[in-house]
C-alpha cells in the first residue's frame, strides 16, 4: 500500500490523467476530485503529501478550497501546487510573491510539474510549526526522495538514450571510412 497521497484536483479528466501519468513511479498513490466540494472531502478524509489544485472549479472553486486549507493550520503544512491557465485568474485573489503554494501554469511539461512540486515541498515546510506530527514530515521526506530519484532516474535516461546515440553514430563514422577507405583505393587504381 502507498504511504504517499497526492490529490490532483481539475475538472479536465484530460488533466488529471495527464498529471498521473507525467509523475514518476514511486511508492504512492494518486487520488483524483473533479469538483471543489469533492477535493474538499478528500483532503478532510485523507492523509495528503501533497496537493495539485486547480484554480477554476464547479462546485466550489479552486479559491474557495485555498481558503478553506488556509484556515486550518493542519491543511496549510500540506503542500500546495495551484494549476491555472491563467496566472491572472490567481494573482487577481493572491497577490504575488506566493509564500504558502507554488504556481504551475497551464500547459506544463513533465519537468515544470516536478520543479513546482519541489518548490511547493519546500514553501511548506517554511510554514511547518514544531508540532507537526514526526510521521508527516516523514511522509513529506519520502515524498521529495521520490521525486528527486524520478530526476536522478529521468537524468538517467537521458544519458543512456545519449550513449546510444554516440554509439550509433560511432557505428556511422567507421562506416564512412570505410566507404572512403573504398573510394580512395578505387580513385587510385584509376590513376594507374
């Protein structure tokens, strides 16, 4: 059983998916609301490592469910990545610089989702009081240890798809040597 919870909250089923499937694999599990009441009722009921919510919602909005999480001392140490397409749409409520949430802007990419989620790691813990549980940090911890081996691992990749290439193309050169090799001996044998 997952001991890390995230909450992608977005009325796009597209969206979630998207946010499910760019998060790397680990030891956790991805829980999905579609509506503010519904992503309300589960960050009341559910132990969160993290939360993802859009800023515009049926039901209650993304705004709404800020100021609910804002008021209770509990909720706000969760951290908090706000998704919008418009960055207005959430300065016009909070004014900039963000202390307690990090902001993802619509669309994003595999890398923007993990810097935001990092980022909102570490603005959360800048509003952690000492009496926050030891198993909630520890979850917080597994959390970033899972997201920094998804980067280390995603490096990892790209080193190896890389190395691949180098090879390839090592492949290609000898290749063309020899090809040249061939033309060269051919070009001399017609000088004779």
């Amino acid at each position: 059983m997952a001991s890390n919870k995230i909450l992608v909250i977005d009325d796009t089923t597209v969206v979630r998916v998207r946010v499910r499937e760019m998060l790397p694999p680990g030891n956790f599990e991805v829980l999905e609301a579609k509506d503010g009441l519904e992503a309300y009722n589960l960050i009341l009921q559910e132990k969160l490592s993290l939360i993802m919510l859009d800023f515009i919602l049926p039901k209650m909005s993304g705004w709404e469910v800020f100021q609910k999480i804002q008021a209770q001392p509990q909720l706000r140490e969760i951290p908090l990545v706000i998704m919008s397409g418009l960055k207005e749409e959430v300065t016009e409520k909070i004014q900039e610089p963000f202390e307690y949430f990090e902001f993802l802007n619509k669309p994003f990419d595999q890398k923007q989702l993990i810097a935001a989620i990092k980022s909102a790691m570490v603005k959360a813990k800048g509003i952690r009081h000492e009496s926050v549980p030891a198993t909630v940090l520890q979850v917080n911890n597994e959390a970033e240890t899972i997201i920094s081996s998804a980067q280390d691992s995603d490096l990892s990749a790209e080193v190896k798809s890389l190395n691949e290439k180098i090879v390839k193309m090592q492949i290609e050169i000898d290749n063309l040597k020899k090809q040249l090799a061939q033309v060269v001996t051919f070009v001399k044998q017609k000088i004779k």
